[in-house]
C-alpha cells in the first residue's frame, strides 16, 4: 500500500465567520493517490468533508490505519438539520452541552436549538435582569453565564454548528415571574389566588421589559434566528383576570382569547424585528394567524404531521418538521427505524410546497434527562435523524442502514462518546471506558 | 460514513495512514482561516488519537491531556 501523505484542501470563498440557513456545505473527497483533495465551496463543506474523510480512515491489521480508493460528491439534502436540548426541567452542565455539540458534528447536524428556559427554571443569567436566573435558577450553580454562553457558541462555530437559542412565551414562563412582575395574576371567586399564568398582554410594562430582554438576546446570540416559541397557551388564567378580561373588550376581541394570544405574539414579533433578527416559532403562532415576517421559519410538532406541513407550507412559510422525532419518547427496541421513516417531505403539497420544508428538528425534553443520560439516550438515535436530512431522498431502507448506523455507535464509542446499543445484542471491536 | 453521502465510489485499494507522515495542505484562500486550521488540529487528532481526543476538547488545557500515544506501526515497518 502506499503511504497517503497529505490531504490539499481547497476552499473557494473566504472564511465565513457564522454558518447561516444559507450556507453551502457541499464538498467533494477524492483519494487516489498519495495526496488527497477536499474542494469546497465554503468552510462548512470543508468541515463536513473533513468529518467524512475521518470516516473513512478504519483500524487495519497490517496498515495501521488504512483509507480506501474513494471519491464522493456530497451536499445536505436540507439545510436546517437540528436537535433541541432542553436544559430548564433539567439542567445540563456546558460540558455535557459540548460532548452534544460534538456528537451533532459526527453525524453532520448543524442547528443546536438550545431550550434554555420554561416553567421549571431560568439557568440564562441575564446581563439585564440577572435576578431572572438569580430567583428562577435551581440555584446558582445550575445557571449558564455570559462566558459560557460565548464558549458554547464558539465551539459550535469552530463545528459548523448554529445556536439558535428558545425563549419561548407567553406561556411556559413560570420561572420568570419569580423577579419580574410579567405573569398574568390568577383570580379565583374574583380575588387574585396567588396563581399565574401566562405573560400579561394588558399592561405596557410587559412589553417594555421584552423589548429589552430581547434587546440583550439579540446581542449575545450571533445567529439570524431566534426561537420564540409560542406554543401552549393556556387561557385559563387569561379568562380569570379582570383586568385583562377589561382589556379583552377594550380591543374588541370578544370572548376569543386566542386573539389575545395573537394581539401578545404580533408586539413580541415587532420587538423582536426591530433588533434585526429573525424568528422561529411553534407552530400555534401560524395556527392564531399572526402576522410574520416572510423570513420566519415555522416548526412543526403536532400530529398529523403530512397534514400540518401541508397547512403550514401553503401560506408560504419556510417550514421544519419536529412531530416524529421527539427522541424523549424512549421505548424499548430498535424505536430509531421509526425516526429513519419519517420524511419532511411526506405530505400533499406542490413542488414549490416541498422545497419550503428546509430540514427538522430532533428534539430532547428534559423532564427524564439530564447530564447522567442525555448523551446516550440521544445518540445514535438522533443520528437516524441526521441520515433522513442530509441523504438523498431514497436513502430510505433501515436494513441498508442497519451495519452503518452500528459502526456509526462504535465509532462514537472509539471517540469518547458513550451512544447506547440500538439494535440488539452487539459488540463494538473498541469499548466505552474499557 | 454516516450520514450517508450523495454519491460515493470506492475500490479496494488501500493507502496506508501515518501520524508522523500525513499532514493537511490549505490553499492560499483558506490559509487566513482561523476556522479551518483548528479543524485541522481536531481531526488530525480525531483520526490518529480517537481516544484521547474528547477530553483534549473538553480540556484543552489540562496538561494530562497531551497527546503521546505511540502508533501500533512504525514508520519503518510500513516503508518496509
């Protein structure tokens, strides 16, 4: 055999500083002598071809190590490929959060959607409002500061990956209300029963505080896109309230109170475009026909998925599919098959509709995970997901896919990475922690 | 590899990899890029020292976590 000495790396335009939606991560490998070539457009295809070309180096006996005659011509068929961590029912140590960032890398997923806040706890310590971690917080320990939200970033950067961080309302905000006066205030029998709800629409003062909350946000987090969730809103509360049931009819909306909802989402969008960003929201916010910007990137997680992307695409908006890959949902047996089957692109819809489904999202909740078992309750199940986003689209047999997704798992093991059997009784020629 | 690529051809003829033989070559476009040579310090060591790898990212500085495996073959036994 003779010895392969170099590989020449071509990239075509400058470095880029931030991988965007937009980003081109295309490359082509060839081996055929004792130099190699990796060309690509941008740095992002360089690194993915560089995860490829680690690939494809293996043990061998008498070589040492040992890479074929190969060429490949490759490119992601979507370009949002995204696992969500949620790190507020749970909190998660940035160590654990790299190790993740570093087994999304291996399987070439570039979007860490990071749920860095809900009901449960706020561990983001605000430069504005530090007291929203210093009371939502678990305690003081279990908060991300500044630097480490910068590190983590960072080292996504150096992967290729965005962050596209989740400060999801007007509801799932319980932990901020600890400090901030925003909540709704529950009423019972017409007197307040020290309940909360949902952010209150009625008063100013809300607004004022998420201007600059999401000021700062804007700030810290370099991406385009920030997630502003939306999802489910409970109106219970809302309905309790005299003052916003006073407001209610002020504005005219009757008794609907998903028009609240609405009248809440379109202030929280309008903030949030003033910064300059962009957004991604649940699907609830197209559901409540608010007004978004053309750019906004709409994800969706009810059932039944055909029909919701359907909906979703034919007003036009660029669109992620999450429903079939809610990885929190652990069942025993080879439950990633499932996840291998489910394709954004399976719905009634034109051309025009398909292409503006532009990846999906692995997501991980935190109620049963933290940093004893996010790793490998995730991986390599997500990594079924990752296959479904970046092959083409008749990569689609799990026999097929069965011995790489097995070598796939060994060879996270070999890297440190402990992702847990998926198919059965098995052994890896390099053991976790032997 | 996983994911699996768009198009892929391979033969059985092998190329044999050395840690003390094998480095990554930029062209003059890439060479400003700070992005590109730390990738190329992270496979470099991804490819040859796959095990000590995660805790060198994880602790970068941490002095226990210099790299000094030694390759099961030599050099001189491949030029062999």
């Amino acid at each position: 055999a003779t010895l392969l000495k170099r590989l020449n790396v071509h990239i075509q335009d400058p470095c880029e500083q931030y991988p965007t939606l937009e980003s081109d991560e295309s490359y082509t490998l060839t081996i055929n002598s004792d130099n190699g070539m990796l060309e690509s457009v941008s740095i992002w295809g360089a690194i993915r071809g560089l995860e490829t070309f680690s690939h494809l180096v293996y043990p061998d006996e008498n070589l040492g190590l040992a890479i074929n005659q190969t060429v490949i011509n490759d490119f992601p068929r979507f370009q949002h490929r995204g696992l969500l961590l949620d790190t507020s029912r749970h909190f998660i140590s940035i160590k654990t959060l790299k190790m993740n960032l570093e087994a999304m890398a291996n399987s070439k997923m570039n979007v860490f959607h990071f749920h860095i806040v809900d009901d449960q706890s706020f561990p983001y310590e605000s430069r504005t409002f530090p007291d929203l971690s210093g009371a939502g917080a678990y305690n003081q320990e279990h908060v991300y500061s500044q630097d480490d939200i910068a590190d983590l970033i960072e080292f996504a950067r150096q992967r290729g990956i965005r962050v596209i961080v989740e400060f999801d309302s007007p509801g799932h905000t319980q932990s901020w209300g600890r400090v901030i006066d925003v909540l709704t205030h529950c009423y019972d029998g017409g007197k307040p029963n020290n309940e909360y709800g949902p952010m209150d629409p009625s008063r100013n003062s809300t607004f004022d505080f998420l201007k600059k909350m999401f000021s700062e946000v804007a700030n810290v987090f370099p991406d385009h896109y920030v997630h502003l969730g939306g999802d489910e809103v409970n109106f219970d509360c809302w309905r309790s309230n005299p003052n916003v049931t006073a407001f209610m009819r002020q504005m005219g909306f009757g008794n609907d109170y998903s028009l609240l909802e609405q009248y809440y989402m379109q202030n929280l969008v309008n903030i949030v475009a003033s910064t300059g960003k962009g957004y991604a929201v649940w699907q609830e916010i197209i559901d409540n026909n608010v007004t978004v910007k053309a750019d906004t990137v709409v994800e969706v997680w009810k059932d039944p998925y055909p029909d919701e992307l359907a909906r979703v695409t034919k007003l036009g908006y660029r669109t992620l599919l999450s429903t079939c890959w809610y990885l929190n949902y652990i069942s025993y047996g080879r439950d990633w098959v499932n996840y291998y089957k489910c394709d954004p692109q399976n719905f009634p819809g034109t051309d025009a509709q398909k292409k503006l489904v532009v990846g999906g999202e692995a997501c991980m909740w935190g109620e049963f995970i933290d940093a004893t078992n996010v790793i490998s309750t995730t991986w390599p199940r997500a990594a079924a997901v990752a296959e479904r986003l970046w092959s083409a689209a008749n990569v689609t047999d799990p026999n097929a896919a069965t011995s790489r997704l097995e070598e796939h798992r060994c060879r996270y093991l070999r890297r440190g990475i402990p992702a847990a059997p998926v198919n059965g009784p098995s052994y890896c020629e390099f053991e976790y922690n032997r | 590899p996983w994911p699996q690529p768009q198009s892929i051809r391979t033969t059985l003829q092998q190329f044999a990899l050395h840690p003390a033989a094998f480095h990554f070559l930029v062209n003059s476009t890439s060479q400003t890029c700070d992005l590109l040579t730390s990738a190329f310090d992270r496979y470099y060591k991804l490819i040859f020292y796959p095990y000590s790898y995660l805790n060198y990212i994880l602790h970068p500085e941490s002095p226990n976590n210099q790299v000094n495996y030694k390759p099961k073959k030599s050099l001189d036994d491949l030029r062999d």
